[in-house]
C-alpha cells in the first residue's frame, strides 16, 4: 500500500472516530495534519449524521392503538375540528339549574346614603328597598383548641382508678375527630397533596400540623373504620351489577394496581400487587351471582360465575384507532359490519318498549349475526385479531340486551377510578404497603359515603365518638332517601 493509500485508512479510521464522539484532541491535529482533504471528508461526513439526527427528530413516531393520549405530544393529536356551540342553559321543558337561595340568614344588615354622592343634596326617604344575599367566611377561621380536665377517681369494688372517656379526640391524640376526618377527607376523597393541606391549615385556620402527624392520624383513623371497609367489599360481591376496572398504582417505586368495584351505592379499591387473577380471587372470595361490567382484560374471565358485559365503548374505540392505520379493504368491510352490528343493539335496547320478551326475536337475530362476524376467515391481521376476540366474549357483549338494568358500557366504573388518578397524579405514589392500605380504605370509605349522600366529615366524626364511647363502630350508613 502506498503512502495515499495509508493516509486514506487514517483519515477514514478518524473520521468513523469522529462519527462515533470519541475523537481526542491528539487525534483531531492528526486528522488536520493528513491535509485539506481529509479535513473535508470529516466536515462532510458530520453534516450529513447532522442531517439525518435531524430527520430523525422531525419525523413523527409511530401511534400505536395502545398508546395513552398522556404519551402522545400536542402536535401528534388530531384536530377534533370545529364545533357547534351549544345553546346556553337547559333544554325548552327541563328544570333550571340556578343555584338555590342559603337556607338561612345569620345577620342582618341596612345601607342607606344620607346625601347623594353625586351632588351633596338632601336625600328624600322612599319605601323602596331591595334585598341582597352575600354568603362568605368569618374574618377570622381558626380552629378551636378546648382544655379537658379528667377526674381520675378510685373505685373500691374493682380496685383501681377508673376516669371518664373524653369522646372528641382518639386516645393520645392531640387533634380531634373533625380535623382528622376533613384532612383525610381533603387527601383521599378530593385528591389535595399534604402540602397543600397543610398549607390550608397553616395559613387559612392558623393551625401549625406536621405531615408525618398527619399521615399517622390517618393510619389510626383507618384501623377503626376498617370494618366499614369490610362492609363495602361484601355489600359489592352481592351486587347484582356491579362494575370493575384497575390502573397503576406505584408503591415504594414500584408498579402495582388499583383495582375499584362498584356499582350504584358503593364503591370498593383494593392495591395489589397483581393485575391477573390472584388480585381477583382475593376479592371474589366466594361465587359471584350478578353481572360484571368490565373491559375486555382477560383477567376477568377468571370470575367463571355469573353473567358478564364487556363495554362496548371501548369495542368501538379500538376500531377508530385501528382506522388511523389501516385502510385495507378488508378492515375496512369487518368495522362497518361491526359498528352496525353494535349499534343495532344499542338502539334496540334504547326502545321506549322495549323488553327481552318483546324483542326476542330481533335479540337471536343479533346473536347470530355476531357468531357469523367472529367465526369468519380473514387475511387482515386487525380483522382476524378482532375477530378472535368477538369469538372469545360472544356470550358477553350483549347481555344487556337480556339483562335491561345492565348497562352497554363501563363508563361507571371510569368514573369512580378517576379520583384514583388525580390523587396519583397529584402525590405520585405510597411509600409503604401500609400507606396503600389506608388509601385504598379510606377512598373506598369516602366514595362510598358520597355515592350515598352523607357528610363525609360529620359522619365520620359521629362514627368515631361513637366507636370510642361504646367500643364498637356504628354500621356503615345506608342511602339516604334521595339516592335510594
């Protein structure tokens, strides 16, 4: 090889240095020495891995079906167009939804001008006046700290002491039961990080907490109302339709999940590890005769017993995700055909006359045209995979059709998971399997009371002085009139 050649070999070596970030000072005055040559092919060959770095970056990443809108960047998502502004206010014939006068009037209080602010005159007297309602917080809110004096007396029968139950606050505890039950309120039933929490007692009830104090009261507070969780876990396994979901939930960093069951009255969250069928079989403790509304998750095809409805909102948001990317001819004949079948149920359920009796015919003819669409033959990937899926659940998309108190879909259950979010999202995670335990048992708690219509700051109080004067908790209260 001649002295071009060796010199070439170097520059290339050099250069494939130089592409790689690992190119030293030394070797750069090496590369400078092999003359101007050299030194252009390096300046070329970084433009063009410039270059490319750059396309790469432009161009847009693939959307996968399965991909969360939260992962997707702004400009990735579809314009959802211009829409049609809706009228202001309820519908011709519905009541208004005008917020309703205070209940009460606590003070009263007159204005009247004694000379006019314009000119300075004399004001002549009239009878006209007009009322005014202002609702608003005391100047001054701060909580209310109370001295108990406790007699300790003997007792000759029993020998020993014995003193009265001081029934406002748990024993050894220095806050009472409604700032408890409100921060924990607070926390686990509106989502408020303990920051913020103690933010609003420090500056707006002029209370000085700690978060560790804290997170202990509501440690304590769990422990006594967990029979109430107990309650709500088997109040929901003797539902007769009840509505599951999970998502993510992180525990000392690590992934775990977030199940909720509930249904019309109650609401039950259980954190477990597993998203499959042990986390299952630790709630379905025993045979579950109702009907289970869920997605199409295969772990819930472990409770064998009972009927099933799988959403069918999220069977028809699969294909308008599928539709994004596929255009085949064949896709596109299997949505239409499944959209319309889908549809065809939903509207016949939604007959003012309708029953399962009356429509039985159209019910079977509906069946038959599902056993049809899922055990055909396709050449499409998506087509075939949907199809294998419609084979797998064809006894549980259309139970609603024999079942009319069974909804079509699972908006319920994403409702009730979705304060299970914002709190995830508001303080990330627990940090031990005991601070999952008590938000898993104090959300359950609070929703519960809120799908019922009760205080959830009263109750939990009136439970709690109650638990302490009488050693037992009072049952887990039952609806109210107004919501059931």
């Amino acid at each position: 090889m001649g002295q071009a050649g060796i010199k070439g070999a170097r520059a290339k070596a050099l250069i494939a240095v130089a592409l790689r970030g690992e190119l030293s000072e030394a070797q750069a005055r090496e590369l400078y020495r092999l003359g101007p040559e050299a030194v252009t092919l390096a300046l070329l060959a970084a433009a063009r891995r410039i270059a490319d770095l750059q396309a790469r970056l432009e161009a847009p990443k693939a959307i996968e079906p399965s991909t969360p809108s939260g992962q997707l960047p702004p400009y990735a998502k579809p314009s959802s167009g211009r829409r049609r502004r809706k009228r202001a206010g309820a519908k011709v014939g519905h009541e208004g939804h005008r917020r309703a006068a205070p209940p009460r009037i606590d003070r009263r209080v007159e204005h009247r001008l004694e000379r006019c602010p314009e000119c300075g005159g004399a004001l002549q007297r009239c009878r006209r006046v007009r009322t005014r309602l202002i609702e608003d917080l005391p100047e001054t809110l701060r909580t209310e700290v109370t001295e108990h004096t406790i007699h300790r007396d003997y007792c000759p029968r029993c020998r020993r002491h014995i003193e009265p139950v001081v029934a406002d606050a748990l024993p050894h505890a220095a806050i009472g039961h409604r700032l408890v039950s409100m921060t924990s309120w607070f926390h686990y039933g509106l989502g408020v990080t303990i920051d913020q929490i103690l933010s609003i007692l420090g500056y707006h009830l002029n209370t000085r907490l700690t978060a560790g104090g804290l997170v202990a009261a509501w440690q304590r507070l769990a422990e006594i109302l967990e029979p109430w969780y107990h309650q709500i876990a088997q109040a929901a396994r003797a539902s007769a339709v009840l509505h599951a979901d999970e998502t993510g939930s992180r525990v000392d960093g690590r992934c775990q999940w977030l199940w909720c069951f509930a249904c019309r009255d109650l609401c039950y969250y259980l954190i477990d590890p597993s998203r499959g069928e042990p986390a299952l079989r630790k709630f379905f403790t025993e045979a579950f005769d109702g009907v289970l509304v869920r997605d199409f998750w295969a772990a819930y095809d472990a409770v064998l017993a009972g009927d099933h409805q799988c959403c069918l909102v999220h069977l028809l948001r699969e294909l308008e995700k599928v539709d994004q990317r596929n255009a085949s001819d064949e896709w596109k004949g299997f949505a239409k055909t499944l959209r319309r079948l889908v549809h065809d149920g939903i509207r016949l359920r939604k007959r003012a006359d309708f029953t399962p009796a009356r429509y039985a015919g159209l019910i079977r003819r509906i069946d038959r045209r599902l056993l049809a669409l899922a055990q055909g033959t396709y050449l499409d990937g998506d087509a075939a995979r949907l199809a294998a899926r419609l084979d797998r659940h064809r006894d549980n998309l259309f139970t609603f059709l024999d079942r009319p108190e069974v909804p079509y879909e699972n908006n319920f259950a994403e409702r009730m998971i979705r304060p299970a979010v914002v709190l995830r999202k508001n303080h990330q995670s627990n940090r031990s399997q005991k601070g999952a335990a008590t938000q898993a048992l104090l959300m359950s708690v609070y929703q519960t009371l809120k799908l019922r219509g009760h205080d959830p700051t009263q109750t939990i109080t009136h439970a709690l002085r109650t638990y302490l004067q009488t050693g037992s908790l009072p049952p887990l209260p039952a609806p109210t009139i107004a919501d059931g």
